[in-house]
C-alpha cells in the first residue's frame, strides 16, 4: 500500500513540473470579494502619454438622415468632446467621420465612437445613440434584408417582429433589456452582450420563420420567472420551459405543365404559302382569275356587311312588345255585383212570406171554411 500512495505522489509531482510558467495561482484569483467580471470605468492615468497614431473611422447615411444629423450634430459633438475624440459631418458626400486627437486617452473609444456614427445613420435618436459611449452598453446591427429573397415574404415578417402597435417590440424590449429598432433593411439593437445575443437569435429566427417572436416572449417570461427561484440557479431548465412544434401548412399545389417525350429529330417543317398555293392549284391560275376571284370574295362580304347594317338600323324601330296586364279588377266587381243582388232576392223573397203570414185573419179563415164556395157569375 505504501508503494501505491509513493507512486501517486510522484506522478504528481511531474504534472507539477511540466506546467506552464504562467499557470502559477494569482493573488486575485483566490479572493472572493473581486468581481471578475466588473468592467471598470477608463481611468486617464492609465495611459498618460496618449496614443501613437491616429485612427479614424467614417460610415455614409441616407439623404432622409440630412436634416435630422444637421439639427443634433452639436450635441454628436459635444458628448464626443469629452473623450477628445473629434467627428465631421459632410454633407456634400453624405458621411460622418470620427477620429482620435492628441488628447485621447481610452484607446477603445473610438470603436464606440464608430458605433455612434453607425446608429446615427440607421435612424437611432441621438438622445440613445449617445449612450453607447459608456462601457456596459454595446450595439448590434442585425442586417434582414439578405435572409428572405422575396419581399412580400420579408415585409410579412418584419411585421412579425414589429407587432400590433408595436406591442411585441415593446414586450421584447422589456425581457432582454435592450433598445430595439427595426428600420428597412436593418435591426439596430442596444443593451448588455447577453440581451443582444438573444435579440439577434429572436430576429433571425423570426425572418426565417423558425419561430414566432410570440414564442420567444413566452420563453423568456418563463426564464425570469425560474431566475427568481435560488434553488433552481444551478439546474438545467428544458424540462420547465415549453417547446413547440411547427405545423406543416398546406401550400397551394404548382400545376406543372407535363413534359413531353424528348426526341432528337427536329419538329416538321411548316408548309410555306406558296407550297399550299400548289397542293391547291391556286398558284398555276392566271393573274385575270386571281384578281376576279378576290374581287368576288371582297363582293360577298361587303354584302354580308351591308345586310348586318341594315338589320341593326331595323331594329331600331321595332316597337318592344308590351307585357299583357290582366284586367282583375272588372272581374272582382261584376262578381261583387252579383252577390249583392242574389242576398238582395233572397231578403225580398223572406219578407214576403213573413207579409203573408201577418195579413191572414183567423176568425175570417174559419167563417170561410163553413160558408159553401160560390162561384162567381158571369155577366
């Protein structure tokens, strides 16, 4: 056993040996109370003697860009004189330029002065472009325009991304921490490394129609949520966070024209008009019987044409025919008439009887009938 651990001491002391010279543990390595990760605010005495050379950079903006640069280039100007660095507009080649001066000192402020410029030109407020001259802000711009080659498909969705009164970008804006503004052809986007990551995957995978920014925004809701939660910092979060599937949508079948058997002959050749002049005799009549018969022809349909004529003038005066009205009314009335003068027959004939009946005397109808009938003489 003593052999074994003798053993390992030494192949440990070899490993030892064949480190690198500057694998040695650093002082500020071990204490915890260091932030590694801290970017610290430029400090003028770390390089008091400036830098050797100059170094300029230049981006071009669109014309509609013109007016707005002229109107806040003082204020470009100013925040730019604080780091001495120096910035030109010319509007005759439609161009900014920045460059560093004697008196610069931060040597990468002039990469965020070139980011300025960059934003400038791609429709950022200069109140927000500015801010990218501190240290924890830095910028991308996303180009979209070469991700989806038809433009109807590519305006569909940039709107995708835009939303609904902008409301997706707003959403956006909120989960990642960023500054974001879809302009033409281009994303610009401003905030921390980690919120510009997720900014550029959320856009392309929305040109490319991966994914919805909808989906994106649920995910990230759900990661802010399972942040908070101490226990879970350390733990894989797949099995918490949703995953989506996407449906194949049916598209509109291509009617393909049908392609016919491939033969190396050539096709035949088409009858010229003297060849059907021959096969039809035409070509051996005489000149006299040509023109007569094309003046026949021209004949008959000069006449064609003025019987055509003569047929729409006609039909001018023809008078339309008038549609037959039934005369309803006459026939109600005399069926009417009649049944008035059959109740009126029928009333007449019921009074009568009822007269008849009232008239009759009794005593004088039972003297009658013991009195012998006599017959009336005759004169």
């Amino acid at each position: 056993m003593e052999n074994d651990n003798d053993g390992d001491a030494l192949v440990a002391q070899k490993l030892k040996k064949h480190r690198g010279k500057h694998d040695k543990p650093k002082p500020w390595d071990e204490d915890p109370n260091i932030d590694h990760w801290k970017i610290e605010k430029f400090d003028p005495s770390w390089n008091e003697s400036g830098l050797l050379e100059v170094s300029s950079f230049s981006t071009l903006f669109p014309q509609y860009r013109e007016k707005y640069l002229q109107e806040v280039w003082p204020n470009v100007k100013s925040a730019l004189k604080e780091y001495c660095i120096s910035c030109e507009l010319n509007l005759v080649e439609g161009s900014m330029t920045v460059s560093t001066t004697r008196k610069t000192r931060d040597p990468y402020i002039i990469v965020k002065a070139r980011d300025l410029i960059k934003l400038l030109s791609r429709s950022v407020p200069v109140h927000q472009a500015i801010k990218i001259l501190d240290d924890e802000i830095q910028c991308d711009i996303i180009k979209i325009t070469n991700l989806v080659r038809n433009k109807e498909r590519f305006v569909k969705r940039r709107q995708h991304l835009v939303g609904p009164n902008s409301s997706t970008l707003k959403a956006l804006e909120i989960l990642t921490g960023c500054y974001i503004l879809v302009q033409g052809n281009t994303v610009a986007a401003m905030g921390s490394f980690k919120g510009l990551k997720q900014v550029r995957r959320i856009v392309e995978d929305c040109i490319l129609n991966r994914m919805h920014p909808v989906y994106h925004i649920k995910v990230l809701m759900m990661k802010k949520e399972l942040e908070k939660d101490p226990a879970l910092a350390h733990e894989n979060w797949d099995r918490f966070l949703p995953k989506f599937k996407k449906k194949n949508v049916k598209q509109k079948k291509v009617k393909t024209k049908e392609k016919k058997p491939y033969t190396p002959f050539p096709p035949p050749q088409q009858p010229s008009k003297i060849d059907e002049q021959l096969a039809s005799g035409e070509f051996f009549t005489s000149q006299k019987k040509k023109s007569a018969k094309k003046w026949q022809e021209k004949q008959e349909q000069q006449a064609q044409k003025t019987t055509e004529n003569k047929r729409k003038r006609e039909a001018a005066f023809i008078p339309p025919e008038e549609p037959r009205i039934q005369d309803t009314k006459s026939e109600d009335d005399t069926k009417y008439v009649a049944s008035i003068a059959m109740s009126l027959k029928e009333k007449a004939k019921a009074f009568g009887k009822q007269k008849l009946v009232e008239n009759i005397n009794a005593e004088a109808y039972i003297s009658a009938a013991g009195e012998p009938f006599k017959k009336k003489s005759k004169r």
